[in-house]
C-alpha cells in the first residue's frame, strides 16, 4: 500500500516538512560514504530553513498544552490504558520543557557558525562545493566516517525537542481519523466535507495500481483526480475505476 497525505493548513504542511526532512537526515547519516555525509549536511540546512518560523516555537507549544489537558482528562477511562496514556503525558511534557529552554529561532546554532554558513552560501551554486571550491569541507568529508557521524548528530541534537514534538502531533492527528474503504468511478471522486473540518486528509492506494491522487480541498468541498503515475507518464486522469481508503483526520 502506498499512502499519500495532504495538509490543510499551513502549520501541519510545515510539520509534515519538517518530519519528511528528520527522516532523510537519519537515512542519509546512517550510511559512512562521505556523499551520504554530504547529502545530510545539505538536509539539516533545509530542516534549519523549515523550522525558523517565527511562530513554529509557540504553535507547538500551544498544541502540545492544548492536547495535554485533553489526554489528562482521559484518566480513569476504562477504555484507556493507563500506562500507555501516562507515557504519551511524559512525553509531551518532555517536548514541551524542551522547546520552551530553546533559545532564539530553532536552528540558531547552524546559522551561528561561520563555517557551515560558508557551505550554505555555496551549495545555491550548481557544483559549488567541490575540493577547490571549500577544501576545508573537502578534508572534513575525507575524517573518519565516526567522526563525522557523531559531528552531524551534534548538529542535529538542537532539534531533539522539535523533533519530538512533530512526531507526537502528528501521531495523535493520524490516529484521529477512521479510514473508510471508498470507490472512484472514471478516475475522480467528490465529497462535500459538511462540518469535517479536517486537517489532514489521507488517501492510501494499492501499489500495484498505476495512479496517483491529485487532491484539492477546502472548508467545503474536497475532490480527487487519479492520473496515470510513474516517470515519463502524461498527467491524464486514468479511466478505470479506483479503490482506495480515506480518512480524515482533525486535532
């Protein structure tokens, strides 16, 4: 299955940025090649760009308090475990004591150092970071792939609460929503939203059809186009019918 998701805001569209980018860091600083190194120091400047802003801090820690007296108020429901409930309750608490020590526009610390900053300005420039261009940058990528490792999660440790806080936020707004098993007839679906008000609407397709969903949404209506997916393919509606599930999802 393969799931697409689509933001109706523009708070969730930067979380969903934002937890798309934590998780190319970690593929690309998993590996020891130095390109790999490469692509996730390139990755960790995208994520400080991203998550500089100025109401990023505020909007987090409004939700995470706003979900905290919600799940709080959940105590004592037999329908509730409440082990699992009291680490949810950890974690937020966690988050949010993090995000609040933050100093400055999250990210500060790259933009800090004179070095990176020198990197940043010559990776907009096609080939600007080749060994005659930064050989300073040349001979970090040439240290100990441990070293270099270790150097990038330094980096990345400023992130930590951010990071902890988009996962949790996401995660109560995915589980939300109920999925329902919905049929598009001619490649094109439409439903009128009524009183949803969703947040995040997810589509999830079997891989083996060859179709994507194109989705648009508002308050009121929301419709989607299935065209034909895959490289080279033309951006025509396919013209079979298509099984898919939906949900909307809403904090």
């Amino acid at each position: 299955m393969i799931q697409y998701e689509y933001p109706l805001s523009e708070r969730i569209r930067t979380l969903l940025r934002l937890e798309d980018l934590f998780d190319r860091f970690d593929a690309y600083a998993a590996s020891p090649t130095p390109h790999a190194h490469h692509a996730a120091l390139l990755t960790l400047f995208e994520m400080s760009e991203v998550a500089a802003r100025a109401d990023l801090k505020s909007d987090l820690l409004q939700e995470l308090d706003r979900q905290k007296v919600v799940l709080a108020a959940l105590r004592g429901n037999p329908r509730v475990r409440d082990e699992a409930l009291e680490t949810v309750l950890t974690a937020i608490e966690t988050a949010h004591h993090g995000i609040y020590r933050l100093p400055g526009k999250v990210g500060q610390h790259l933009r800090d150092d004179e070095w990176l900053m020198s990197i940043k300005q010559r990776v907009t420039i096609p080939g600007g970071v080749c060994e005659f261009d930064l050989p300073s940058f040349h001979y970090w990528l040439h240290q100990p792939a441990e070293a270099r490792a270790h150097q990038l999660q330094c980096w990345l440790a400023p992130f930590s609460s951010i990071r902890s806080a988009v996962c949790i936020v996401l995660g109560l707004l995915r589980d939300s929503g109920q999925s329902e098993l919905q049929h598009a007839r001619n490649g094109n679906y439409q439903r009128m939203l009524e009183s949803r008000n969703p947040q995040l609407i997810r589509v999830i397709l079997a891989d083996d059809l060859p179709c994507v969903p194109e989705i648009s949404a508002n308050k009121y209506m929301l419709n989607i186009r299935f065209v034909h997916g895959g490289a080279g393919q033309v951006r025509t509606c396919t013209d079979q019918p298509v099984d898919f599930d939906l949900t909307f999802c809403s904090l």
